[in-house]
C-alpha cells in the first residue's frame, strides 16, 4: 500500500476537471528530459484511454534518445509548428503543466499558457512552485514526476488505466532522473511502484539499452573528448567542471540529448563529490549540477544559475557566457562547500 502523499483536495479537483472536460493540453520544461517527456507521455496515454481529446505541446523537441517512446511522434513542438501550438492551447479546456515550477521554465511558452483560460493543474517535484496554477500537486521528496504521475491516476482509481505504453513512458523518466536509480532514489515505495509497471508490461531491460545503449559515434566521441580535453579537477574541494562551447558541439555534430548523462562521469572519480557541466546555447548557459552525500547542488543553481531541482541534481539557464560561468562557479564553489559542513 503506498502513502496518500498527495493531498485528497488536489486528487478530488483533479479527477473532477478530468471528468468535467474534453480538450487537454499537456505541456513541460524547454529541453525536455526524460522526465519531463515521461509525464508528459503518461499522462497522455491516460487521458486517451479516457477518450479525451489531447495533445501535448512542448517549446522544442525531445532528445533523440527518447524518440522511441510510443506517442512521440504525436507531439507538437512550438519551435517549428508555432501555429498550430498556439490553436491547440486556445482550444484546450484543461492545461497540464508537468516537471516546471514556475512559468519562464516553459521558454517562449510561457505568455500562451498564462493567457490561456483554460484550467491549469501543476504536477511537479521541484521546490517553491508558482502558484499559478488551480491545482498544484508539487512534491519534493518523490523521485520524479513520473512517480506523482503515477500516485495521482492511482489515487484517483484509475489504475486499470495504465497501459503498457502509459507504465513505459512514467518508467523511463523515473529511471533517467534518478539515474538509473543510483541517486534520489531510496524509498521502498518507489521499487513497489516499478514493480506494478512491470506488470503493466514494461521491459526494464529494453527501456535501459533504448536510453543508455543507443548512442551515435559522434557522441560517443564527444563524450570522451569532453571527459579528455575539457574536465577540470578542482581537488581541494572534490569538484569537476566540463565546460563545452557552441564550436565544440558543432565539431561533432552536436544533437539534443548527446550529453545526456556527461555531467555524472565525473562523480565516478574517487574523492570528486560535486560536479557542473556547462554548455553554451545561443543566447544562455545551460546549467547541469550534481552530488554525492549532503551536498545540496540545488541550492547552487537557485542562487547562482537561474535554476533549481534536487539535492543532488539540479541545473539552470545562465545569462551569461560561458566564461562567466565558469567563474562564478569557482568563486562560490569554496564559500558553497564551507558552508555546507559548517
């Protein structure tokens, strides 16, 4: 039996706006990862089952990594289909806004959702949401969305629901945002929930080898370029920095998601115990951090790189350059660290 995490009001507002309406939008954070397109998918699957009318509208597209998952072809990417996002949006009745906590997380999404008069329901796992939403369900503690995705359809008694396609989708994200279930990932009742999806029918095995076993040579290659080349060992503090420019990436081809995982790499080094990789976009930084132990790399990217998350993984958009970056990061990483065993 699994906690009542989630408070009974959000479960009953939720299933009543469910019940209510037919036209869902299902939208997540810019650059989705897998757990955002995981929560995005499952509950799309859940509401199709429901025979709602649905569509998931996402700023830009997901990774190549994920491009397998059943119903990814369904989704309407705001970069290059503008229109016919912003149609779906002012046509749906109910928004759901999963993985973000606040509004700028959706990127240039941000102005047609808040205009939208739809009903809006937040499912998320990151601290200090927004409240602009009619129903958040926010919960730090879970592992991912996916899990309160998969907590919200069960609480509200529809687990009969969940189709192979639907336990797929919620088991890869939460499988990529604990990576792999090595970190933010301790509870008992996470590993009774995967239990349950694999009786759905996921195979754990197939998921693992489509995300981590499948990558192209170019990323391959820029992976152990990064790791030769660009690795920076701050040992006085256990810290790693990887820093990439735009020239870099282009050099091998660079595609969304082929650093998927590259900021982990150094935490496997004996005494490393934080580790920050930056990549530079167009008109920002992207922030990756990550931990061992009680180092709260979370509050890191609040103070200092426009962002948030978890514990022990988190990351941001800086607006800045990538030198900038790197700086900031070695100015706090001393005060940061201090503070933290004081």
């Amino acid at each position: 039996m699994l906690s009542k995490i989630i408070q009974e009001e959000n479960v009953y507002q939720a299933k009543k706006l469910i019940n209510k309406y037919e036209n869902f939008v299902i939208t997540a954070h810019i650059a989705p990862d897998g757990d955002a397109l995981g929560s995005s998918l499952g509950l799309y699957h859940y509401l199709k089952e429901l025979d709602k009318n649905v569509t998931i509208v996402l700023n830009d597209k997901a990774p190549e990594f994920l491009q397998w998952l059943e119903g990814v072809d369904m989704i309407v990417d705001y970069e290059t289909q503008c229109e016919r996002a912003e149609l779906m949006v002012s046509e749906a009745e109910v928004i759901f806004c999963v993985d973000f906590n606040e509004p700028k997380r959706m990127g240039d999404m941000q102005s047609i959702v808040l205009n939208s008069n739809a009903k809006k329901i937040m499912v998320d796992h990151h601290l200090d949401p927004d409240m602009f939403c009619d129903v958040t369900i926010s919960h730090p503690g879970i592992s991912s969305t996916c899990e309160l995705v998969f907590r919200l359809i069960c609480r509200m008694e529809d687990s009969l629901l969940i189709n192979k396609a639907c336990a797929t989708a919620l088991y890869t994200g939460m499988m990529t945002d604990t990576g792999a279930f090595t970190y933010n990932s301790n509870s008992p009742e996470l590993f009774m929930i995967i239990a349950e999806l694999l009786r759905k029918g996921v195979n754990k095995d197939e998921v693992y080898n489509r995300v981590f076993n499948s990558n192209s040579e170019n990323r391959e290659r820029l992976i152990g370029y990064a790791i030769y080349k660009k690795m920076t060992l701050i040992k006085e503090y256990g810290a790693s920095l990887i820093s990439l420019t735009k020239a870099e990436q282009l050099e091998f081809n660079y595609q969304k998601g082929d650093s998927e995982g590259l900021v982990n790499k150094p935490l496997s080094i004996k005494g490393i115990k934080c580790s920050v990789y930056f990549r530079e976009e167009p008109n920002y930084v992207k922030v990756s951090l990550r931990s061992k132990g009680d180092i709260a790399v979370n509050v890191m990217a609040e103070k200092y790189f426009n962002g948030g998350g978890h514990k022990n993984a988190a990351g941001g958009e800086f607006e800045g350059t990538l030198e900038q970056a790197e700086q900031i990061f070695r100015d706090v990483l001393p005060l940061f660290i201090n503070n933290l065993q004081d």
